[in-house]
C-alpha cells in the first residue's frame, strides 16, 4: 500500500508513475487526498474538543473542592454537549479512514524507473539468456503425453478424485516431484534461508497484508464458513510471519524460505499453452522471501536472480530472463524479473519463476518495520521470489531430456530420485 504522505506530497509523481501501468489514476488520488483532507480535518476537531473537555473536567474539579457547585454543574452540561459532539466527530473520522483505506487499497505500487513502458508480455524485456536448446530425437512429445506413456502423472484421476487442474503424481513422477522440492529447499538453505513450514491456510489480515486481497478476491479459493483462504503461494504465510513486528536494524537481513502446495482459480481456458502441467489449480512451489533495508533492497534482488540462476545452470535447462514491462507487473511489484524455460517440445518459452521486490508496499500494508540507528522506526523492504515452481521445471525436464530410450534424469537431481531414467 502506498504510503498516504508520499500521495498527499508527490501527486503528479504517483500518476505519472501509474501511467506506466497503463493506468489513470488521477480521479483516485484526487479521491484520496480529498479524503486524507477531510480524516485530518476532522481528527484536528476531535482532539480540539477533547483537549477542551479535559481542561473543562479539571476546572470542574477545582469548583467542587472550593464549594462552586452550581458552576461546576454548568460545566458539567458544556462537558456532556462536547462528550456527544466527540462522540459523532470520532465515528465521522473513523467512516473517513475506513473509505480512506479503501482507496489506497485499490492502487497499486509505484514501478521502479528501471521498469520498461509496455501493455502486454510482447513486450517485456529479454535480459539475460543461457543454454542451448537441445535437439529432440524423431517423435519426440510434450509431456502430457509423455506422463501417460510412463505412467507418471495422471490428469484423469485427479479429474475424477477433483476437478481439472488437479493432478495425481504416480511411481516415479512422485519420487521426482519430492526430489525437486528437496533439491530447491536444500540449495535455498545453504544460500542462508531459514526454512519454514507454514499454514496453508490464511486469514484475510495476512491476504491484505501482501496485496492478494482485494486485488486478487476471484483467484483465492475461499471458505467462507471460516473466512479462511487457501493460499496462492507461500509468499503469503512466510511474509505474514513478521506482520506487526519491529525489527532491530542488525537483525536485516531476514532470509526465509518455505515449500507449500498453491492454489489459485485462475478462469479456464484451452489450448496447447495450458495442457498437462501448463497450468493448474493446486502446484506445488518452494518460495524465497527476504526482509531487507531499503539502501540494499536491489542489491538483494539482484542476489535471488543470480540464485535462481544457479539452480537452473545446474539443471542445465535453457533458460531466459525477462524483466516486466508495466503492464504485465503484478500489483504489489515494484519492479520484477520472470525465468522461463524452454520447452524444445513445445517450442515455447514457460515461466517458471518471478522475482520482485515490493520495497515498502507489503510493508506499509502489514506493518513491518525496523528500528534505525537513531531509534526511529522505519518500513522495511520485502522480496520474494519462486526458487521454484515445480510444474513447467517439470514439464521442462521431461520435455528436453527425453530420448528414445526414456527420460533421462538432471545429474544433480540423481542422489535425490535414486534413479537415473524413466523408462
């Protein structure tokens, strides 16, 4: 969430920074100051009346202990008269903050400079490439078909136990599944993540406080009975863990790490680009999250990408960096890179991993801050970044490493499945 005095001060600055998300924002902040202007307005004449109303009660004090009652008893009425203009004038500022939040609830973050101008992903930025494409045998297949001809993911049981976009991991696609979640957690670890096991259920305070609610409402699946939402990725629990929290300033940087299913109800839709593990409803996902100082949060993140870098160098998967043009960046983003994996089977690129930082609008939403070095409290920065997600990793794996004798396993990943080849 944006913070309401850098608004109030920067007007032109936030919309034209908005305009680079292809957004005109001017009627929203010209809403939000209004009502910034009338909360402060009111807030002022509230405190003026109970400032009175406290002299008043100390004068009324004074009366009674020199024997004035019948002027103690006139000031008793002026105090009644302000207790209830009080009263309505702290209900009006509550109104106005409640539709005050509302507000800043719906604009997203400021893009960094370095975010290019653009509509759609035509038009994001490719910045870094690396490794070959391999070339594929005679025959060789996307991997939903693959899956069958291995008996190793079956999207028709997971069809008939749930639902599309639930599939079932069988034999040797499950012990990969379980190798590539141990893989990615250990790599994390040694990197100086802390691994956490979180709830993958959340409250709708920590889906505010990360920028899901409301921006995203109709992607969550949500039980209403206990107002309770299944989570799109564990970004939402790990960040959630320092909602409230003041830190030390030597206790950043905070480096946390977590494997969780994911859920999300994206709207459905057909073709090739989100067949088989393409895209589903529940995947599984290890995510990075890291609590930084705002002097060395770019630095950070420019740290998450050389590490997810790393782990793709060692499955040796050709890969593609794109930094997001403004009108592909998520809400919460200031500035973010995605990974995509070829798939030689496919002849598509496939993400597989997003790298943002959010600098203070998580922060400001959930209240994380650190105490500096002159005992001031100051918001922290947060990133995040998937390190991986497992679907389209998988896809690519099965994709580019087949050959006619079967699907060949990444080297590194060999002490975790304990084989070699699915055949």
């Amino acid at each position: 969430m944006l913070q309401i005095a850098f608004i109030r001060e920067n007007q032109e600055i936030v919309i034209k920074a908005l305009a680079k998300r292809n957004m005109d924002a001017r009627s929203v902040v010209d809403e939000v100051v209004q009502l910034d202007e009338k909360r402060r307005a009111t807030q002022v004449e509230l405190d003026n009346i109970l400032s009175e109303s406290n002299k008043l009660s100390k004068d009324i004090g004074e009366l009674m202990k020199s024997g004035e009652k019948s002027k103690a008893a006139i000031l008793k009425e002026k105090t009644l008269i302000l207790k209830e203009k009080s009263k309505d004038l702290a209900e009006k500022a509550d109104i106005l903050a409640h539709e005050l939040l509302e507000k800043l609830y719906i604009l997203p973050n400021l893009p960094s400079e370095s975010v290019p101008f653009g509509k759609t992903p035509e038009e994001n930025v490719n910045v870094f490439q690396e490794g070959e494409i391999p070339v594929l045998h005679e025959g060789a297949q996307p991997h939903w078909e693959l899956v069958k001809k291995y008996d190793i993911i079956d999207f028709e049981l997971g069809n008939k136990i749930t639902g599309a976009g639930f599939p079932v991991y069988k034999g040797k696609g499950a012990k990969l599944q379980r190798a590539l979640i141990t893989y990615f957690l250990d790599k994390n670890t040694d990197a100086g993540y802390k691994e956490y096991q979180v709830p993958h259920l959340v409250n709708e305070a920590s889906a505010y406080g990360t920028g899901q609610l409301p921006d995203k409402e109709g992607q969550m699946y949500h039980d209403a009975t206990d107002n309770l939402y299944l989570i799109p990725t564990a970004e939402v629990p790990v960040t959630n863990l320092f909602r409230d929290v003041i830190l030390n300033e030597n206790e950043l940087p905070v480096l946390a790490t977590a494997y969780t299913p994911c859920f999300r109800r994206e709207a459905g839709s057909y073709g090739a680009h989100v067949r088989g593990l393409n895209r589903l409803h529940q995947f599984d996902k290890v995510e990075i999250v890291r609590i930084e100082h705002p002097d060395k949060s770019y630095e950070a993140l420019e740290g998450m990408v050389e590490h997810v870098k790393m782990i793709l160098q060692e499955l040796k998967l050709p890969y593609r960096i794109l930094r997001l043009c403004g009108g592909d960046m998520g809400f919460t983003s200031a500035l973010t890179y995605d990974f995509e994996v070829f798939s030689t089977a496919q002849d598509r690129w496939l993400e597989i991993s997003s790298v943002s930082n959010f600098e203070t609008f998580q922060a400001n939403r959930l209240k994380l801050r650190f105490k500096d070095k002159d005992g001031k409290n100051q918001l922290a920065h947060t990133l995040n970044g998937s390190s991986l997600a497992l679907p389209r990793v998988l896809a690519g794996i099965l994709e580019n490493y087949q050959t006619p004798e079967g699907i060949v396993i990444p080297e590194v990943l060999r002490k975790y499945t304990g084989f070699d080849l699915i055949h």
